[in-house]
C-alpha cells in the first residue's frame, strides 16, 4: 500500500485531499505547522493517518518526513498575498526555499513524484484572456513570486536531476472548511460568512470583475490524476473550470440559496486587484482526463450546507 504525504495537510484543500486518499485505502502522513490549518479539519480521519506537526523551513527534520514515502501531495506554504506583502522575505522562505527543502529530502529518499499546488496569481494582471499555461508569468506579489520560483524549482529537479514533478495552478477554489477570517479566505467564504448573519456584504468596484471558481473536491480530484498519470511529470497545469463568473453573479446566487432579499455594499474599487480572470483547462483535460464535475450553484450549496 502506498504511503503518502500531504504538506498543509490540516488546510482547508489538504484535508479534503486527505480523506480521499484516506477512503480509497491509502496511507497518509501529514505535515502541517497549524499556522493556518487545523486539526479539526483532520477529525474525520484522525484515526487512520499519521500526524506530523513541523515546518518546511526545518530541513533537518524533512528527511524523517518523506521516510517511506511514495507521493507527496505539497500544499503547505504562506498562502495570503497581503501577508506576503508584509513579510516577502518569510513568503520566499516558506514557499520557494520550503519547497527547495521538500525536493532535495524527498529525491534523496527515493519517492517518486511531486504534486506542487501553485497558483494562477503566477499570471498576474496580464489582460490576455483565457490565462494559458504557455504565457509569460507576471507576478504581482512575493507570494505569486514565490510560488513561480517553487514551480521552477520543480521543473528543475524533473528535467535535471530524474525526479519527477508536477505543478497545478488553481484558479479560486471554494467549498466547505474555508475559513473566513483567514486572510486568504475566499470572496465566497467572505459572502457566506455575512449572508449566514443576515448582512448584506461588500463589493469592491461594480461587481462585474470575474474570477473563475472551482470546488474543492474537483481540485482534489486533480491532484489525484496529477500523481497518477504518467505524461503529466514535468508538466504544469490550470485548475479550474474555464468559465468566468462575475462577483454580482457570485452574490445573487448566493443570496438566492440563502433565501435573502438583500443589496450588496458596494465599495470603491481595490487598487491592485485583477479586472478579469480565468483558465483554459484543455491541457488537463487533455493529458490528466480531468474536468471539473460541480457546477457553481450544486457547489455553493453544498458549502452553505456545511455551514448550517
């Protein structure tokens, strides 16, 4: 039986990454220093994985870490871009020299390949639409940076040095155990927070910027083909759905499940944000058989579900 390992196993997409690997009869071991995950978010298989709680920047302990491992699922980093902003050095540390870290202890102990989660922050505010795979990085922040330098970390380590890597860049994942007073929690779980308190959120700008939403469950999906499929080493990926859906939109539909009757706030527009966003997603179609099954709508209210 493979035994697996899953940094920022306690997070919001770990630990859902975590219980499939777990319900298809995995092993699993986790790393996670709770900066931002919890355990609670483990509680469904506390009993059937090994918790390991440590820090990518330890490299001393990464070697006990990978031990044994076959796969290693890499979810663990500084995920918040204002944080990021505030302490880009920290971001670099975390997320490009942790997954440094990560790459050296697991080549030299014999595991096989390397799932790193990335971003579409990579792409920046570049205006071309759809955002592809093959279009120049424009970063924005030490924690789109950072990332971009663990993505070329890994095609290092593949096409250099015989250990195989993978990238996925998400697009804006949403679904149950976001938490919304983190401060990369999602627009969505920002919104569901406010709409479950009968409070009309806010909007910045006039609504009509889109983002491209993906649920929790589809990521996890592809990080499963990610591991698996062997045409996909070397290569990165979009995860996402391929379709943009406006903020307004986003918020109606809410509303709507919710069963409330209220107007957003709407607010001056953010300097910095992105106007418009979303993937083409041919490429993991086409090399990970992988298309998103959840539409928004079923997704949402399986979020909301969750909540109540």
């Amino acid at each position: 039986m493979a035994l697996h390992l899953v940094t920022g196993g306690a997070g919001f997409i770990g630990s859902h990454l975590v219980e499939a690997l777990v319900e298809r009869g995995d092993q699993v071991r986790v790393l996670d220093n709770l900066s931002t995950g919890y355990r609670a978010n483990l509680a469904n298989v506390a009993d059937h994985i090994e918790f390991i709680e440590g820090d990518l920047r330890d490299s001393d302990s990464l070697a006990a870490t990978v031990a044994g491992v076959d796969t290693i699922f890499h979810l663990g980093a500084m995920v918040s871009v204002p944080e990021s902003m505030a302490k880009p050095v920290e971001a670099e540390l975390i997320n490009a020299v942790g997954t440094l870290n990560l790459l050296q202890a697991a080549r030299a102990a014999g595991a096989r390949r390397l799932v790193l989660s990335s971003t579409c922050a990579v792409y920046g505010d570049e205006p071309t639409l759809p955002k592809r795979e093959s279009m120049q990085p424009w970063p924005k922040s030490p924690y789109a940076i950072s990332k971009l330098a663990a993505e070329q970390y890994c095609r290092l380590f593949n096409d250099s040095l015989g250990f195989e890597t993978v990238g996925l860049r998400y697009f804006n994942v949403f679904g149950p155990r976001q938490d919304p007073s983190s401060a990369y929690s999602g627009v969505i779980s920002i919104f569901t927070n406010r709409l479950a308190q009968n409070v009309a959120p806010f909007i910045f700008g006039d609504g009509d910027q889109t983002r491209d939403f993906v649920f929790v469950k589809d990521v996890v999906q592809a990080n499963l083909r990610a591991a698996s499929v062997p045409a996909a080493a070397g290569q990165v990926f979009n995860v996402g759905t391929g379709r943009q859906v406006s903020i307004n939109h986003l918020f109606q539909t809410l509303a709507r499940i919710y069963g409330l009757d209220l107007a957003p706030h709407y607010q001056p527009e953010r300097a910095g944000d992105i106007r418009y966003s979303y993937g083409e997603t041919s490429l993991a179609r086409e090399v990970l058989d992988w298309l998103p099954q959840v539409e928004l709508e079923d997704g949402l209210r399986q979020t909301v579900a969750s909540l109540r």
